[in-house]
C-alpha cells in the first residue's frame, strides 16, 4: 500500500483518484478551492445554474460515453441544439462539422469532478493551496500557504494548470534531483496558456434562434463563444435566456481587470451585433469569472526525458496540457491513465 498526493482536484486529479478507487492505496487531494472541478465550473444565482469554464462533455469516443454512464445518468443533460460558427464580421453560418452529443448535468459540469470523487475513498482537503514541494528520503512532502505539511507521499501528482506547475516545481526541494528538477521545470514552464475572461449575462426573454452556441471559427473576432444556457435542462427558468460569452484571449488579457459593469457593457454590444438583436445590449443581471489559464496552447513534450526520470522519482504531471488538448474528456482521461500507470506500479 502506498500513500499517494495529488493537487488539484479538477477534472485531471479527479479522474487520477478514480483510477486508484479499487486499489489499497491512500489517495490524498489537495484543492486550493472550495469546490472540486477545476475549469469544469458551476455556479447557482437569480434561480439559474451555469457552467462558467467549460460549457460541456463531448462524446469524444464509446469510452467517454461509457464513463459517463457508469456515473450515473440520473440528472445527465444532452444539450439540445448545433454549434455554429462566426466570423470576424460577425456573421453566422451552420456548421458543415457532424453534429456530437454535448454533454452536462442537470446540477451543472461540476458533477463530472464530484461523480468520480464520489465513487472512491479519496480525502479531498480543500481550501488547501499547495507552495512548496520537498522530497526527503524518497518520499514527498507539500507545504500550503498556511505553513502546514501534507504526506509523505510515495507518489505526487500535480495537475494544476502548467505556469503554475511550473511555480511548484520552482519551489521544489529536491537535492539529489537538481538537473531532473530544472528540466522538467523548463518543460513545464514552456507550455503556454490563453487567457479567458466569462461573461454571464441574463436576459428576462426567451431568445430565438436555432443554435446553441455559436464559436469564431477565424479567431479575429473580440468574442469567441456565446452559448446559451437554457438549452441545458433545469439551468434556467422557462421563459428566459442566459449568455455564456468566452471573450477572445487578446481581450480578456486587455480587459481582465476591467470592471464588471464595464466588461459586461463591452461584451453585450459585441453579442448584440453578431446575434443581430439590439435587446442584447441590456442584460438585467451579469455575472463574470476570470480564467488567467484557461486553455493551453500546446502539450508538454512527451519525448522530455526529464518526465520519465521524474516518474522514476515518484513525481507525476497530468491535464489536458499534458494530453494536449483543452477538453474536459481529455483532462480526465489523462489523470485516469496516470492513475492506473500509478495502481501498476506501486
């Protein structure tokens, strides 16, 4: 039996503990939040539910599709309605991509994190945002924020985002591993991030037009997603709409610290524009959610040796900027197959 660490408790952490629910093992989550979930984000306000990060679960293959099932599908939503494309005018067109099922909950996305966390004997101690890193007599140790000291553990894995891997790894003890240390952190630190700044805004009317979202396709567009929430069931009220609007990374970098009232202002003319409804331009309530590292512009190298040497040490990275797309399946995949890399070989 070992005892294992994991940080973060979003998708790719959470579907790592899965993995592990039928072994011996001790698995220990630290989550700097409140909740679980990670970028796979819910929040509840004015009678609504809405996913804030990622909007929903695609039917990437039968296993994704599989995995959801064995979850449980009470309260599982299919979204109803295409994803279309705009561009840099703003104008709308269908897509000539094969529709998929898109995926949530009822509850909201966050239920993918709290269903696989549910199905194991994990401890998740949130609130707990992980510092520092040390490894001692071939076990690890993680020091929080508050001073106070979480394992050993005879395996570490950290699935935060990649800068902020990279921040741990800068402050990881690790004397008999410097030059392995340095090179995973030169790998880590190399994977960039897009920054995305949410806009939530509600609307008193129902809204009518034949997609569920729509996404810029070129990428020269100030938004990049608008979404509709209420073609998810039980997320708002009969009669109303409420707008998911991800913001290109050029302007929430530009506009991440604007004022809420402000941002919002700015985005509901853009909506208002591409949509072709003047209404948009005056939400009743708003809401936002900044994301510094939203999506990863590409993956850690799989050929850095220094990833396998850390392995070698106990030291494990995961997320979908190791699998190498920002998708929520993907996060979790790749936390489930380091999970049973782990169950393998301790």
């Amino acid at each position: 039996m070992a005892d294992i660490g994991i940080i973060g408790a979003g998708l790719a952490g959470s579907g790592a503990a899965y993995a592990l629910r039928d072994t011996d093992h001790d698995v220990t989550l630290l989550e700097k939040s409140r909740g679980v979930g990670g970028r796979a984000a819910t929040r509840r306000g004015n009678d609504c539910r809405y996913d804030h990060g990622a909007n929903y679960v695609k039917d990437a293959d039968d296993r994704t599709v599989g995995l959801l099932e064995d979850l449980g599908t009470d309260g599982l939503v299919d979204i109803d309605g295409p994803v279309w494309t705009f561009d840099e005018s703003g104008d709308i067109a269908a897509s000539d991509r094969q529709e998929e099922h898109k995926y949530t909950w009822e509850a909201g996305i966050t239920q993918f994190a709290k269903r696989l966390l549910a199905a194991t004997d994990a401890a998740v101690r949130k609130t707990t945002r992980a510092e520092s890193l040390a490894r001692t007599d071939g076990t690890w140790t993680v020091t929080d924020t508050d001073g106070d000291d979480h394992g050993p553990f005879d395996a570490l894995l950290l699935t935060p985002p990649a800068p902020q891997t990279a921040d741990l790894l800068a402050a990881t003890e690790w004397a008999d591993g410097e030059d392995t240390l340095t090179a995973l952190h030169d790998a880590v630190d190399a994977v960039e991030f897009r920054t995305i700044r949410t806009l939530v805004l509600h609307y008193d009317f129902p809204l009518d037009v034949p997609w569920y979202a729509v996404v810029n396709a070129d990428k020269a567009h100030e938004v990049g997603w608008i979404a509709r929430e209420e073609c998810k069931r039980g997320h708002v009220p009969e009669g109303e709409s409420l707008l998911i609007a991800q913001m290109s990374p050029a302007w929430s970098t530009a506009h991440y610290d604007d004022p809420l009232e402000e941002a919002a202002d700015a985005a509901a003319a853009q909506i208002a524009d591409v949509v072709g409804d003047d209404r948009l331009t005056d939400p009743d309530w708003v809401d936002d959610q900044g994301w510094r590292y939203a999506l990863p512009d590409d993956a850690l190298s799989p050929e850095a040796d220094a990833v396998a040497d850390a392995r070698d040490a106990g030291l494990f990275v995961a997320g979908d900027w190791v699998a190498g797309e920002a998708r929520a399946h993907e996060a979790v995949w790749d936390g489930i197959e380091l999970g049973e890399t782990l169950a393998e070989s301790l």
